[in-house]
C-alpha cells in the first residue's frame, strides 16, 4: 500500500478537502513553482494571488483620500473602512450590537490597548496562563506599575494543558468590586493546545473580564463569538489569510468599551480636545483607539482576505490541518534510531484531539542527547523546508516543555552583569545543557500530503 493509500485510510475525510487542491494549483502556485515546503502557518500565512489582484483592481479604479474628511475621496476610502469593519464582525459571527472592531497593526498591538487601558489597581488582579505569547504577558507590565496583583496559572506536563481544579481555585481569586482580568490564548503558539472556551463564562461568572489572544486560532478554527462571548479579541490578519501585513484587530464587547481608559489621546481619538482649555473629549466607540490615520488602503484587503477564507470553508480548513497534523504526529513520535532512542520529544498532545496544526519538538541523536534547535533549522533550510525554531515568544509554555526552573531563572537573571541585559547567548551560557528552545512544524489552510512527506523525509534522514 503506498503511503498516500495509507494516509487516506486513516484520515479518510483528506478527501473532502480536495478543493483546497484545486485552490492551491491556481491560487498559489508560486508555492510549487519554486519547490517551497512551508510548515510555518503558526509564524504567518499564505496569501493567494487572487487576494493580491483584487486589492490591487480596488487601489487601481478608485481615489482614496484620508477618511478623516467628508470630501468624496475620503467618504470613498471610509466606505471600505466600514465594509471592511463590519465584515470582520459577520465573519466571526459578532452581533454588532453587542461587539465594536477597532483596526490596529497587529495582534500586539490589540494587547496593548487592552494592557495600557485597562483599570488595574490595587485590589484588582491580573490572571493569566503559564501558556501565552510576550504579548499578552507583557500586560503584568502594566498591572504591576497600578498595584494590581499578577497570577500565573500552571501548565502540566506532558500535555501543557491547565489542570482544570487548579484554574477553578484561581479563579475564585477575584475581588467583587474590584476590576479583574484573565486571560488566555484560544490556541497555544507553542504547544498548539487548545484551551476550552468554556472557561470563559466561567471566568465571567466568578467576576473576570476576559481576554481571550486569538491570534493562533483564527487561522484554522471557527470563532463563533455568539457563542463564546469574551470580552476583548485580539488577533492579527495576515495569520488568518497572509496579506495584508501589519493589521489586526481588537474586538471588544461594547458594555466593555466604558472600562478601557487611553492614557493619552491623538489625531482621530477624541472628539474636541482643546489647547487653552488643557481639556480633551475621547471618540465614541473604536474610534477612540484607532490612533491617527487608519491603513485606509490595506484595510479593504481584509474583506477580501475574510471572502477568500468564507469561499473556502473554514471548517473544511480545520479539517484538513486535523488530518495532516495526525499524520505528522502518527509518523514522527515512532521514528527511532537503532539505538532504540526516540528521534524526537513532542512538547504536547501527540494526538489531534483539542490541539491545532502546530507540532512542537526537540530531536536527539541515537545517543538521546539533544540536537540543538539552531542545526536542525539550517539543515531544514538546506532542503527548502521553513520551520520555525526557538521558544516562539511563549516562554512560560517553553520552560515549562524544557524543564527550566525558576531557581535556575533567578540564577541567571541576578548573576553579575545580568540587572539590565541578558543576551540569548549569555541565557544558553547560563543553562548550561539544557535547551532553551525547540523546532515548530506548522500545518495550515494550503498545506498538502507532499508537504509533510517531504517533512517526515528530511526527519528519517537524521536517523542513525
Ligand atoms: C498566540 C499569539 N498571540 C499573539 C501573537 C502576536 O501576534 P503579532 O506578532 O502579529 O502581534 C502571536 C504571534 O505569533 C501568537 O501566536
């Protein structure tokens, strides 16, 4: 039986996909012309020529002006703006009643205007999982400097899920009263764990607002927010559909909007603001956290970039990634060396329930010492394969993968010299022996049998 033939009686729905074949042939041939096995989707995805050519059929017919005037070219370029806004609300199912869009340049940048806006003070809390992007992190920045308390929540090993008890006590850490924000990511960038929407009621219920990053789950998963309902989405678009770059979102609940305060206020924020007077009045609504002129241009990609994933299906999109991901996990958890050593640790689920496309590992020689991340990226290289190596900004998931603890951490955060900088050198000095990342192999909406093949090839060849 050929592999294909064994693929396909194991995950017999790939069969149901051969549209998104058809799809990838036409709409991103470049992608085999030049003999390219991209497997990091979880990093950025793939935009299709056809995306590209109708932005460009938009920018090439039409005269677009600032949409901070009511002249005809800017009432032209605030038209597609809100086309553009109202789509990303129908695309994930959001009663414009209920959720506003504000544009921003990427998923951290939604963050952001959650971290520096939102009220924490003393008395308020700060819960967040072990498991979670620099970006959403870096909102204990903000939380610490107003007196709010910061909580991590754990991961446990081998699966880097959140033991459900442990998350239930943390949660009934809220102060009534007191203003307190949990958050988490729908999709893990490391793991590819995804973690229960449930939560979020749940959280709501015990008195959390919810943020919920879902940055690594848009790409290939439903988000129904009529079902799920938190209060601030952050994501990024060129994850989802690859172009435009630099544009996310942040999606809020409107009855939430009120608790958002900006520290500062811009061109395009506010509704007066006076020099003589020291006074400003905020914007109603997105606008408020729009800063400046919006990318009035690119934002039309992102109806066309939405379309393009509506025309395909994103449920027939997860239901390719689950296949392909299996495969993957199927064939590399049993490649060992004739040693008997395992090639490689998966730091994660090893089967496709509750997790997406992103498969993160280390490998080990017949010996069982571990290869450093950095060779097996330039040996990937050699062979056209783009995977992405390191901790992929998510350092809580990664020390937890990597067994790094935090007395080795203090160590080498107050070791002389280390105050102020600490180089990812100096870091791989410091823990000396054990790894300080690992190797992502991430499936997504175009990727195909061949692609993991070719993969699952060059991982035989660094058997021994
Ligand atoms: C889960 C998650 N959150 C947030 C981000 C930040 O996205 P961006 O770099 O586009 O701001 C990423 C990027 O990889 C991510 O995977």
């Amino acid at each position: 039986m050929s592999r294909q033939t064994q693929f396909l009686a194991r995950y017999p729905t790939y069969e149901q996909t051969a549209p998104i074949d058809k799809i990838r042939a036409e709409d991103y041939a470049r992608l085999d012309s030049t003999g390219q096995v991209y497997l990091d989707y979880t990093g950025g995805g793939l935009y299709a020529d056809s995306q590209v050519c109708k932005h460009q059929d938009i920018l090439l017919r039409g005269v677009f002006g600032n949409p901070h005037s009511s002249n005809p070219t800017s009432m032209a370029a605030t038209c597609l703006v809100e086309g553009a806004r109202e789509y990303v609300l129908r695309f994930f199912n959001a009663d414009p009643a209920e959720y506003d869009v504000a544009f921003t340049p990427n998923a951290s940048g939604a963050l952001k205007l959650v971290g520096e806006s939102y009220p924490f003070a003393p008395g308020g809390h700060y819960l967040l999982t072990f498991d979670n992007h620099n970006s959403v992190n870096g909102i204990r920045e903000f939380a610490h400097a107003k007196g709010a308390q910061v909580t991590y929540v754990p991961l446990c090993l081998p699966d880097l899920r959140v033991d459900e008890d442990q998350l239930t006590r943390s949660l009934s850490l809220a102060k009534a009263g007191a203003d307190n924000l949990f958050a988490f990511p729908a999709q893990s960038n490391f793991s590819s764990v995804k973690h229960p929407l449930g939560w979020i009621a749940k959280a709501q219920a015990a008195g959390w607002d919810v943020l919920l990053d879902a940055a690594a789950f848009a790409p290939t998963n439903r988000l129904d927010l009529a079902a799920h309902k938190p209060d601030f989405v952050p994501l990024s678009f060129y994850k989802v559909f690859g172009y435009p770059t630099g544009l996310g979102a942040l999606i809020v609940r409107k009855d939430k909007l009120h608790k958002l305060h900006r520290p500062w206020f811009a061109g395009g924020t506010i509704t007066v603001a006076s020099v003589q007077g020291d006074k400003y009045y905020l914007a109603e609504g997105h606008a408020a956290f729009e800063d400046g002129t919006v990318d009035y241009l690119n934002i039309p990609a992102i109806e066309i970039g939405l379309r393009h994933i509506e025309a395909i299906g994103i449920d027939l999109i997860n239901e390719r990634v689950r296949c392909l991901t299996g495969w993957l996990l199927d064939n590399l958890t049993v490649m060992k060396h004739s040693t008997g050593v395992p090639l490689v640790r998966v730091y994660g689920p090893t089967d496709t329930e509750s997790r997406g496309g992103a498969v993160t590992v280390n490998f080990f020689n017949a010996k069982g010492q571990a290869i450093d991340h950095r060779d097996i990226e330039s040996a990937a290289n050699r062979e056209n394969i783009s995977l992405r190596t390191g901790c992929f900004c998510n350092p809580g998931a990664g020390e937890v993968a990597l067994g790094i603890s935090r007395v080795e951490l203090d160590v080498c955060f107050n070791g002389p010299g280390h105050e102020n900088r600490l180089t990812l050198d100096d870091f791989r000095l410091c823990i000396d022996g054990k790894s300080t990342g690992a190797v992502r192999i991430s499936v997504g909406m175009v990727s195909n049998f061949d692609d993991i093949e070719r993969f699952l090839s060059f991982a035989r060849g660094l058997l021994h």
